[in-house]
C-alpha cells in the first residue's frame, strides 16, 4: 500500500493526536510511535510537525502537558507529556463525527462508498 | 553522543525556533521540547545504525526542514501569545545592554508620569476642584522620575553583581562584588532621601528619611545576591543558543 504523506494529514491531524492520546497520556515521540503502530507504517509525518500541532491543542485547552521529571539522559532536555481534557474529549468526538460525515459524503461522490 | 553532534542538533532546533515571534519562556520551552525529541530520535537511530554521523543524518532527516517548521511553530502562537511577544520587546531581560536598561527606564518613566497624570486629570474633573491639581502634577512627575531611577539603578545593580559573582571567568571579581554591595547599601536611603525631598522640598524632613532608611539597607546587597543566581542563568542559557551559527 501507498504510504501516506505529511500534507494529506493537513486538517485531520489535530483530531489524530487527540485519539492517539485517548489511549492515554504520552510524550511527543510516543505519540509518533503509536501513530506508526495504528497506520502500519504507512502514515508518514515529518517529526517536527507533530509540535506545532501540540501547541495548537494546548492553547486551545484541548490538551493539558507537563514536563517530565528527569530528563532520562538526554543531556539535560526534558520531554513534556501531553494528556487529553475534557474539552479535548469533546472535540475528539465531534471530530469523528465530521470525519464520518465527511467519507460518506465524498465517498459518496466519488462512487466509493465507506 | 558527543558534543559536536549534540551542537548540530542545537542548531536544527535553533534554526526553527530562533525566528519566531513568541516569548522568551515559550521559545525556551520550544527548544527544550524540540531537543529532547532530536536527541531520542538520534540515540534511537544511533543504536540502529550503529554510526554517529548516520545517525545524525537520518534524525534530521526524520525531524524535517527546520525552516518550514518555523511557519507552522508561528502559526501556533496564538493572538495573546504575539502581544505578549510584543509588550516583552518593549521590557528588559538579564543580558541586555546597559543603554537598553537606560532605554527601558526612560520609556517606563514616561508610561508612568503619563498614566498618573492622566489619572490626575481625571480626579480634578470629576472633584470639580482644580486647586489640587497642580500638586498632583508634581506628585506624578516625581513618583515617575524617582521609580524609572531606582528601577535602572537596581536593575543596573542587580545584574552586575549576579555576572561578577558568577558570570564568565572575565567578568568573576571579588572586588566587584563587594563594590557593587556597597553601592547597593546607598540604593535605599538615597532612594527614600530622594523620593521625600522631591515630594515635599523639606530637606531635615529628606534626611530623617534617610537616617531611617539606613537601618534597612543592609537587606540590599542580601537582595541582590540572592538574584544574582537565576538572572545569570537567564544570561548564559542566551549566550549559549545565541552563539549558535544558524546561517540566517
């Protein structure tokens, strides 16, 4: 199967991650290697983009991070933990809704139903 | 992972945070957060690949373009983010230059004089008494002139004293400590002296406040050794990430 690539993602990555973290509270790059678990392998995001997105989330009150205790060798930089709110909650399951939504709509138009 | 590969990871990081338009606070979170994944994803590749400079390579290539990362960092910063941003430009931060700190004041001072003025206006009109007006001219412009001073004389103080104790091995000097306590010691009675003649131009009135003044003084240089330590951490963690080369 074809991989997919970063730009594909746009708009649909913000409700990504707010599922990954459903699973529970993870760091930047255990968001990445769930991400790469769920797609198979077949999702390809360029790793520094995942951040900006996180950012956005935070702001928006949809994630709650704090920094981890110990940097774990890592000469000194921490990683931060990232954990879903309520808010995010609910935008995780309007999110699904508009996803659903979405596919049928298109599908529909492209003769491709899900 | 030795320091050179950790220095090109820095200037991965540096090279996507360094533009943007956001807080101190939120850029150093940025790069700490953004660090801490280039160094997992490099040892994870390091082990992998069993090279340093492969592994180097493939981190920065799983990473991506830092420059196009900058964009996407920007657009997170939310509208409070960027004035803050904005209003922080305007403040002064440990490892600026003495002429900013002057700059800083002076602009403060004029914030000040004209926001007490302002309210002075204001509390004539509304008491319909113009009598007092005069002096609460007077009041704002000495209470103006007196904080923006005392302001740049403790930050000027604080900061010298912090690099002399423990800034680079050319700035350490023990004498220099001890000069800038003993200037520190003048700070508040000089401070009270000043503030009382120029409101009330009674000069034994000025000195008794002075005499006064002195018996808390010796809590000054305590004061300022006891900021010295995280405003010369603030000066080195912007030295170290400024003297990255980033090819701008």
């Amino acid at each position: 199967m074809k991989v997919i690539e970063g730009d594909k993602l746009r708009g649909h990555l913000e409700t990504i991650i707010l599922s990954v973290l459903e699973r529970g509270e993870a760091h930047g790059l255990e968001i990445l290697w769930r991400l790469d678990q769920a797609g198979c392998g077949l999702l390809h995001l360029k790793e520094g983009s995942l951040y900006p997105a996180l950012y956005r989330l935070e702001e928006a009150g949809k994630v709650q991070a704090v920094w981890e205790e110990e940097p774990h060798g890592r000469r000194g930089a921490r990683r931060r933990i990232y954990r879903l709110t309520p808010k995010g909650k609910r935008q995780l399951a309007q999110g699904r809704e508009e996803w659903g939504h979405f596919v049928q709509v298109i599908g529909g138009i492209m003769g491709a139903p899900a | 992972m030795n320091d050179a590969a950790l220095k090109e990871l820095k200037i991965v990081v540096e090279q996507a945070v360094r533009p943007i338009r956001a807080t101190l606070a939120r850029k150093r979170r940025m790069r700490e957060e953004l660090l801490a994944h280039l160094v997992s994803i490099f040892e994870e590749e390091a082990e992998r690949v069993g090279d340093e400079q492969t592994a180097l390579d493939q981190a920065k290539r799983r990473f991506g373009n830092p420059r196009e990362l900058t964009g996407q960092l920007q657009e997170s910063v939310s509208p409070w983010g960027r004035v803050r941003f904005v209003l922080e430009t305007y403040t002064y931060q440990p490892g600026d230059s003495v002429l900013r700190l002057a700059a800083v004041s002076l602009l403060s001072m004029v914030l000040m004089i004209a926001g007490l003025l302002l309210a002075a206006m204001l509390v004539s009109l509304l008491r319909a008494r113009h009598d007092d007006f005069g002096m609460l001219v007077h009041v704002s412009l000495a209470t103006g002139v007196v904080m923006a001073a005392f302001s740049f004389v403790f930050l000027f103080l604080s900061e010298r004293t912090a690099r002399a104790l423990c800034g680079e091995d050319a700035e350490r000097s023990l004498s220099k400590v001890v000069l800038y306590c003993l200037a520190s010691l003048v700070v508040f009675p000089a401070l009270a002296f000043v503030t009382y003649l120029v409101l009330s131009f009674d000069l034994a009135a000025s000195v008794a406040h002075f005499c006064l003044a002195c018996y808390f003084a010796p809590a000054m240089p305590l004061l300022f050794l006891l900021m010295a330590r995280p405003m010369i951490e603030e000066i080195r963690y912007k030295r170290q990430w400024a003297s990255l080369e980033i090819g701008e």
